[in-house]
C-alpha cells in the first residue's frame, strides 16, 4: 500500500470517530436525526456528484447501476440487523464481534473474490487489528461472550459483520473494477435511506422537529462528516489499494474514538483499552507496510 492510500484510511479513521462522537451526543433523538443528517448529506454532496454526471465523470453501466442499489440495500440491512443485535442481545458482544469479523470477512473475501494475494505481514497485521478491536470494545471481559445473552451477540454480531464485509467488498468492486465515483456510490446509498426513513418523519412531522430542536448543526457536521470518511477510504480503494488491507486498517477508528472517549467525554479507558489499542497499532503498522 502507498503512503498516500494510507494516510487517506488512517485521516478516514479520525473522521469517522468524530463524526461518530458527534453523533452521540443526539442519540435520544434516534431514527429522526439519522433522516437529518442523510438529508444534509444528500444537499451537501449533490453539486459533486451532479457536476460528475453533467461532465461525463462517471462511467455508467447497467451492471455499475445495479452494483449501486445492492450497495444502498446491504448497507441498510446492515443497520436494521445492527439495530436488532441490539435488541436481543448485549452491544459488548454485538459489536465487537461485528467489528472484528468485518475487517476478517472483508478480507477473506477480497482474496477469493477480488483475486488479492495474502501476504505474511498482512494476514498478521489483520489478526492484531481484530484482537485490539476485541480487546478495546470489550476492555478484557470475554466473560460477556460465555453470559445468557452471549450466544445471541456473537449470531447477531456475524451477521451484521458479515453485511460489513458484504457492502465492503460490493462498494470496492464498485469502484475499482466498475469505475464507479466514490461520492456517487455513497451519495446514492445516502438517497436510498433518506426516502426510506421520509415516511417515518411523514406520519409526525411536529414530533420530528421538536426532537431535532438544538441538534441541527450536529446534523450538519454529521452530514458533512460521514460521507467523507467513507468516501476517502472508497479514493483510497480506487488508487489501487488492496481491500484486504484497508478493511481492517480503517478499524483505527475504534482507538481513535476511545482516545477520543478518554480525552473529551472523561470516559474511563483502563489497562486493557490501552493494550488493545496499542495492539490495533501494530496491526496497522504491518499491514501498512505490506
């Protein structure tokens, strides 16, 4: 991987972990900030991707078009099946385990799909990524697996990751062998979930912005933010970065949301978030250099 490519994914990383601190804050505001910020996306983005239309930009094609919508669905059955590990089961097994095989499966997949060859120093890095991901969301209590809600988590927990690798590796085929615009790709995923949550805001609008009161320029920063991060790690798979190493490495993003966690929210951290996030920066380290 070039430096360049690298620096995209690790700058995608801290944006990630921003906007996702952001986005914490209007957590009681659930599915109606979730709308806001996909509408601001969708506005902010828009002279982009109508300028790459208007300029020939984007080369369109059926099967480009189709891989467009499967990317849009995948990521929405990523969230409901997200939502729903929730429900059922405790979020210290949900997400690790979605986290950690997503970065895995990704990678798996880009050597059987995409025709990527493994390297000693990458498969290592990508080990390391997992076990400071595990290590950092679950700060060394594995106990939480073996618990009556464990079993639920980690089948929960594959399943979204395996829509994680699932959208992954569609949005690299998108983009690396189709030629399709990163912000197109994301732009239109964005448009997919903004009409299918339209009808939720629709059914009570006054409830909807009393709810958003004092979290409009969350959502703005939010909207700005997210897209961004995804789309540089989309450049960053279009240079000619392997996916089987920039899956696991924009997972830094999980030791910068716990630096982030520590220094602004005041959020204990404890030996074994600093030992995994140490870990995670080995990995990161090895599969950089491969």
């Amino acid at each position: 991987m070039t430096l360049a490519s690298a620096f995209l994914v690790v700058l995608a990383a801290i944006i990630h972990a921003t906007w996702n601190l952001l986005a914490k804050r209007a957590a009681p505001v659930g599915p109606v900030f979730v709308f806001a910020y996909n509408l601001i996306a969708c506005a902010i983005y828009a002279p982009w991707v109508l300028y790459l239309l208007a300029h020939g930009g984007v080369a369109w094609s059926w099967i480009g078009a189709g891989f467009v919508l499967l990317s849009g669905l995948i990521h929405l059955a990523y969230s409901l099946c997200l939502q729903r590990g929730y429900q059922l089961a405790d979020l210290s097994v949900v997400y690790p385990v979605a986290r950690g095989t997503g970065p895995m499966l990704s990678s798996i997949g880009a050597f059987l799909i995409l025709g990527e060859t493994p390297t000693q120093a990458g498969v290592l890095g990508l080990v390391l990524v997992v076990a400071g991901i595990l290590l950092i969301a679950t700060q060394g209590k594995l106990a939480a697996f073996s618990s009556p809600g464990g079993q639920a988590g980690i089948r929960w927990g594959t399943a979204t990751g395996g829509l994680i690798a699932g959208y992954t590796v569609v949005d690299a085929y998108a983009v690396k062998a189709l030629g399709v615009a990163p912000v197109v790709l994301d732009w239109f995923s964005n448009m997919l979930r903004f009409f299918l949550l339209l009808p939720l805001v629709l059914a009570a609008p006054r409830r909807a912005r009393d709810l958003m009161r004092g979290h409009w320029w969350t959502a703005a920063a939010v909207g700005l933010l997210s897209p961004l991060s995804y789309i540089l790690v989309l450049t960053a798979l279009t240079n000619g970065a392997p996916l089987s190493l920039v899956a696991p490495m924009r997972e830094m993003s999980m030791m910068v949301g716990a630096l982030m966690g520590m220094l602004i929210l005041r959020e204990p951290v404890g030996p074994w978030r600093l030992l995994g996030c140490a870990v995670l920066i080995a990995g990161v380290i090895l599969l950089s250099a491969s």
